[in-house]
C-alpha cells in the first residue's frame, strides 16, 4: 500500500492553478471569499478562476438565485451550481469549452459573528466535467465548524475548500482517498464533515449510503444519517426541533420482536404530553460496533441490513457513539425537544455497568447527568428468562446494591418506563438464533421476521440463505 504524499493548502491551490485543462467559478456567501482567497494568495490564478463573486446581501442573493427562506442550505447551494454552472457555459462553452473542463466551486455557510453564538456550518462543493464537453457531476458536503474564534474558522473553511477541489479535480476515481483527504492540514477538533453525496453521470455506480459510512469510519463526523429511500441527509434536515425516538441495534436481520419493540415503545412516546400532535422522527440506529467483524466491515452486508430497514420505511442513523448519553447529546444538538430511546432488558443492566464509565471523572452520575439532561425517556422491552421462562422488566430488574437507589430514582420520576401491550409471542425471538436458522435452512425463521424481510431475504440469498 503507497503512503499518500499530502501537500499543503498552498501547494494544492498552486497545483491547480498551473493545470491548464480546468477553469471555473467561485460563488461563496457567507464568511468571506476564503477559498477563492487562496488561489488569488499563490499566483497563476488567471489559468483557474473565470469569476468570483459573494452575493453577500440577501436581497442581491436572492435576485441572483431565487428567494430563499434559509440561505444556508442544500437547497440555496444547488440554485447556486445552477446558475452559475449555467452561466460559464453559455459564455465559455463555443470559446473554449472544447478543450477545457469546466467547474463551479459553491459554499453558503455562517461562520461565527462577533455577537451569534449559534452553530457555524455551512454548505459547500463542485460541480464539475472530468472531460471537455462531457456532463457535470457533482459533490457536496455538509461542514461544522467548531473553532471558537471568526478568523479561525475562516481559516479553516478555506483550507477544507481547497481540499475538496483538489480532492474532486485528482481524486474523484478513488473516493476513499477523495473522503480522506477532505481532513488534510486539518484537525477534527477544528472540522467535522456530517454529510457528503456524489451525483452525476462520473458516479452512477456509487451508492452514498457507503459514502456516509466512510465519513463515520474515517471519522470525519461521528454519526451520519439517510431516509428509507437511501437518500443521504444532514441531521439538521430531519431533526430540527422534532421530537426523536431511537431504537439501537445491529438488525442482522430485522424480526418481529424488533418491530414490536418500536411500535410499542412509539405508541407510548406519542402519548406524552409534550409529543403529542407533534410529528415524531423514528430513527433505527447502528454503531460501528455493530457493523465490524474480525475482518472489518462487510460493506455488502452493511447495505443488506439498511435495504432490510429501508424496506419497512425506517430512516438510518450511522454513529461511533458506543454510550448512549454521547448518542444523546448528538441528539440534543439538533432539537430541545423530547427524545425516547427503545431498548431491551439486556441493555438497560448494561446501562447501570458502572465500569462501562470509568473514563468519565464522574462516573455513571456524570454518564446519567449527560443523558437525561433533557426531556429524554428510556422505553424498556421485557426479556423473558430461558432458563426460568420468569419475565424481566424494567420495573423488576435487579441492579447492583449501590446503586438500587438510583435505578429506584429514575423509574419514580419516569426516566425509565417499561413497555407495556407488547405480544408476548415474540418474547423467545432472539436475532442470532433467527441468523443460525437461516444458515442451517431452517424454515421455521421466516415466522419470525416481518413478511417483507423474509421475501427480501429469499429474494437476494441473504445472510447465508440458500433456499430450495
């Protein structure tokens, strides 16, 4: 495997510069021209930039791409590719268009101001032809910016910029090194990178949803997230002010006890005060803990369980967040809104593990100050005992001695409520011995499994099924 050379932001707006098949458009709103910045700063920006412009008043904005409720959105950054994109061709295209490869460059972020203490983010990407003449394709990404002071954040806003036309210009044959190098000269505590899609005639053949799992893997952003239909979003675009409820879990497959999981736990979600008449976000969530195997992760069965999901319509959320209170707080982020979380038995006793917080000075009292700091609910699923056939519930489960005073705190205040009206059928359905079935061609899995999992199975041989 070849080390990556990685140049420097001024070696790579240089690079560009001096390569004279390319040549395009900067349109930047919102912190300032950063990224065109760099072009001009190392010289030769004559070869590269056709125009820059920076529709910084709303009103010139909106007379140039349309009105806009929200300015800093996917929606204001396509209408931007748009015009622009348009504009080069109709003035260029019959001078030159027949041995240069055009591109627009795009970002609408809000940096922090000198009173705002809302989050910095932003928009950004390139649309781009990769041959003379050819259909433009297009990548986009979604950035947080988390330095704490304006001048930093521009800085860093520029240096990611030029990454990702680089990035684009030479490494959009390889998008693992494309996504990679979005991070250079850069730190994670400065950038976080929570959405990225790839469209166009050059990446017909790429599916974003594994996109969005090398941004987490990678660990450009923590969680990333898609609808039922595979559609990549930006948390924001789902979340905002919405109430939440989550169900974790590895889904390999989905069952009915899956399923009565989540109904139950939402039919009593939306019956608290503060949810009711609101529209609720159902989100099934796996770590990477729950995708990685002793060989990595299996990308085709990663994308397996998400058809499975997608195909009872439930919405993606990919994370790194191993604890539940780090999941919670990058829930809290995007809403003040309540927020239920479903789980089973097994999961609320590892809860109270106090060795699973040792790397929290506070201990488990931080790890629960954190997870309930807001209107949050854990709806907790009954296990029914093999050995005893006895039924476990959130209301008899036994925690260690030290902290049964807690656990007893947080079922009289309602943090933790047991699920009721659950079937009981689907109590002695466990996911690994629904995969040992389906291995061993064991018909009787397919009673265990929502019908449209059992035919999406059958249909596409999955986890080891053979059939007839």
């Amino acid at each position: 495997m070849t080390t990556r050379e990685i140049l420097d932001t001024h070696q790579k707006a240089l690079q560009i510069n001096l390569d004279p098949g390319k040549y395009g458009t900067f349109a930047e709103i919102g912190a300032g021209q950063e990224v065109a910045r760099w072009f001009f700063r190392v010289g030769g920006a004559a070869g590269t930039i056709a125009k820059t412009i920076s529709a910084y008043d709303m009103t010139i904005s909106d007379a140039i791409y349309g009105a806009a409720e929200r300015y800093v959105t996917r929606q204001r950054l396509q209408s931007m590719f748009d015009h622009e994109f348009g504009l080069l061709e109709e003035r260029l295209k019959s001078s030159r268009g027949a041995t240069t490869r055009f591109f627009v460059y795009a970002d609408t972020v809000k940096a922090r101001g000198y009173r705002s203490i809302e989050e910095s983010h932003g928009w950004m990407g390139l649309r781009f032809q990769t041959r003379p003449m050819s259909e433009p394709s297009q990548i986009i990404i979604h950035v947080r910016m988390l330095d704490k002071e304006n001048v930093q954040q521009q800085e860093a806003l520029g240096a990611i910029g030029v990454n990702l036309i680089y990035g684009v210009l030479y490494y959009h044959n390889d998008t693992r090194t494309l996504i990679e190098s979005l991070m250079d000269n850069l730190t994670r505590d400065r950038i976080e990178v929570d959405m990225i899609k790839f469209s166009g005639p050059d990446f017909a053949k790429i599916d974003n949803r594994l996109m969005s799992l090398e941004l987490v893997q990678q660990g450009l952003a923590n969680a990333a997230m898609f609808t039922a239909d595979g559609e990549v979003v930006q948390a924001a675009e789902m979340l905002y002010k919405k109430p939440i409820l989550v169900e974790r879990g590895s889904f390999r497959p989905v069952t009915k006890v899956t399923l009565d999981m989540l109904e139950c736990a939402q039919a009593q979600f939306i019956q608290e005060p503060a949810v009711q008449g609101e529209k609720i976000v159902v989100l099934m969530e796996m770590t990477l803990k729950n995708l990685t195997t002793e060989g990595g992760i299996d990308y085709k069965d990663f994308l397996d369980r998400v058809d499975l999901l997608g195909s009872l319509g439930k919405n993606v959320l990919i994370s790194n967040y191993g604890e539940f209170y780090r999941l919670a707080g990058y829930l809290f982020r995007y809403t003040k809104k309540m927020i239920g979380i479903a789980m089973g038995v097994p999961t609320l006793k590892e809860l109270f593990e106090e060795k699973y917080y040792a790397d929290l000075e506070g201990g488990i009292l931080e790890s629960f100050g954190r997870l309930f700091k807001n209107a949050l609910k854990l709806y907790v699923y009954p296990l029914k005992d093999s050995a005893t056939g006895a039924l476990i519930t959130a209301g008899n489960l036994r925690v260690a001695p030290n902290l049964r005073h807690l656990y007893a705190y947080m079922l009289e205040n309602l943090f933790i409520q047991g699920i009721h009206d659950f079937n009981p059928a689907c109590l002695s359905i466990f996911s690994r011995e629904v995969l040992s079935k389906i291995r061993e061609g064991d018909a009787s899995w397919e009673e265990m499994v929502p019908p449209q999992v059992g035919a999406l199975i059958k249909d596409r041989k999955l986890f080891g099924y053979k059939g007839n």
